[in-house]
C-alpha cells in the first residue's frame, strides 16, 4: 500500500516538472516578445521623418502674367533643405517694415506690389516679427505649396504658404493677409452686383430672412472676414453643383475659401449676399484661376 502511494507521488512530482518546465519556456518567450517591442519603440520610430498632413491654406496659383513658375512636386527640396531655406526667408518677411523689402521675398511680385501698395496705404508696415520657426514641427503639403508655423513676437502662432520656384522659396503674400478684391466695409456700403473675389470663412448656419426667407431653396452660410471683424450671410441655391461643394465636413464646419459674392438686385439687407461661386478651396489660388 505504502509502495503504490510512493510510486504515484514520483509520477506526480515528475508531471509538475514537466509543468513547470514548459511555463518557464512560455514566460521567457514573452519576456523577449515584450522586450523587443520596447526596443522597437525606443529605436525605431527616430527614422521616420515629421508626417505630413493636408493645408488648410489650399492650393497654390500660378497667374498668367507670373514670370515664376512653381517647381514640380516631383523636384521639391528635400525636407532638410526646404527648411534651411525658408527659416531666413520667413524672419525677413515678419520683419520687413517696408514694401521695398518684402518684394524680393513674395511669390508674384509683380501682381502682389500694386496690391502692397493699396493694402498697406501709408507705405509702412507693422512687422510682427519672428521669435521661433516651425513650431509645429511639421511640413503641410498641398501641390506646389508648403505651409509652416511660426510664432511673433507677440506670441500669435501664424502661417504663411511657401511656393517653391527655380529662383528659391516665395512667401505668398496675399493668403497671409487675407486678400481680397474690396475691403469687407467698401462691399458691404456699395452693394456691388457683380462678382467680388473675398477670401473668408464658411461655415453652415440656419439663418433665412428677407429676400432669402425660402428655406426650400436656398441654404444659408455664415462667412467671416480673415480677421474676425465682419461678418455675411451667404446663400447657394439647394440642389445645385456648387452647393454640393461648399457643404464643410461633419468633422470640419469651418472652411476656409475664396469665393465670387455679390448683392442681389435691390437688396432690401446689407449683410445677405449670393454666393456667385467658388474660386479656390483654401486661400491659396490654383494655378487656372487667376485673381
């Protein structure tokens, strides 16, 4: 009786070996799995350049009277020497008091000068000046153009589109300034009836009076200045192709555009426009449509 009880208490001590064994084969190998992911982690990541993520800023232009040309996505500068390039670029922007400076660093200069001119009256400009570069770490592309964030002196984090061209890397002046074929105060005490060109942003609103009462035809934008301080009632017409394009993204109500307003005939309110179409997604021209 003793003899059996013996030789199964050996069968059994042989059994919890043998458990014991195979645990411990299974743990290490977690062990190295678990390792070699943090390693992974630590080490691998540092190869891989900043992501790129779309501009809100748009797509660039190339006027037809534009002697510079941007290069093709093909032959872009290498993230490296883009950024060497444009870091003393951007610092002479921000602080370039005077219209003779900032020419030599646009994009289009040709076209943006009259437009300097007018834009800054006075002749004199307000330079907000440039305290770090980059600050987001990241390019944004969108075709020819690249846009990056820096901060002034006053602390606002800004951005400013680049075009890159045979002749160096352009600021384009007139997305940083938000312009525009009329000042939003002229527009809105002449009531223009033909198209004017505003860069603005669009987001849905369920406003409907006036000439624009009928809900069933027209669906209703609010459309904001660059800067905040003015603000429209735009309308498309329901059902059509353009109304299709304007509707922002459930994850984006606000759009960034260029768009052709104009005041209906006898307009019986100074703040409800039509929306005549649209030039360019993002403030930031393509190359067919010309200002």
């Amino acid at each position: 009786m003793w003899e059996g009880s013996s030789g199964q208490a050996s069968r059994l001590g042989l059994g919890e070996k043998r458990q014991m064994y195979w645990l411990l084969i299974v743990g290490t190998f977690l062990l190295l799995v678990i390792v070699a992911g943090v390693l992974l982690t630590m080490f691998g990541g540092k190869a891989h350049a900043p992501p790129l993520v779309a501009s809100s800023l748009g797509k660039p232009a190339v006027p037809s009277n534009q002697p510079e040309t941007p290069l093709p996505t093909n032959t872009r500068r290498t993230d490296a020497a883009f950024l060497a390039e444009a870091e003393p670029l951007t610092r002479k922007f921000l602080e370039a008091c005077r219209i003779e400076d900032l020419l030599p660093l646009v994009w289009n200069p040709s076209v943006a000068e009259a437009r300097m001119r007018r834009h800054y009256s006075a002749g004199e400009i307000a330079a907000p000046g440039m305290v770090a570069f980059n600050t987001a770490s990241e390019i944004l592309r969108t075709g020819t153009t690249s846009i990056l964030k820096s901060r002034t002196r006053s602390h606002d984090e800004i951005a400013l589109a680049y075009v890159e061209t045979p002749q160096g890397i352009k600021i384009d002046w007139e997305s940083w300034v938000g312009w525009s074929d009329m000042s939003w105060q002229q527009f809105l005490t002449t009531k223009p009836t033909a198209g004017q060109v505003f860069r603005l942003v669009l987001c849905p609103t369920d406003y409907y009076n006036f000439a624009f009462a009928n809900d069933n035809k027209w669906q209703a934008y609010r459309l904001t200045s660059p800067d905040g301080g003015h603000l429209l009632y735009g309308y498309a017409e329901r059902g059509s192709v353009m109304n299709s394009k304007l509707r922002p993204s459930l994850d984006n109500q606000q759009t960034p555009l260029m768009l052709a307003l104009k005041f209906p005939e006898n307009a019986t309110s100074n703040n409800q426009v039509l929306i005549e179409k649209i030039v360019a997604e993002g403030w930031v021209l393509e190359s067919e449509d010309s200002p």
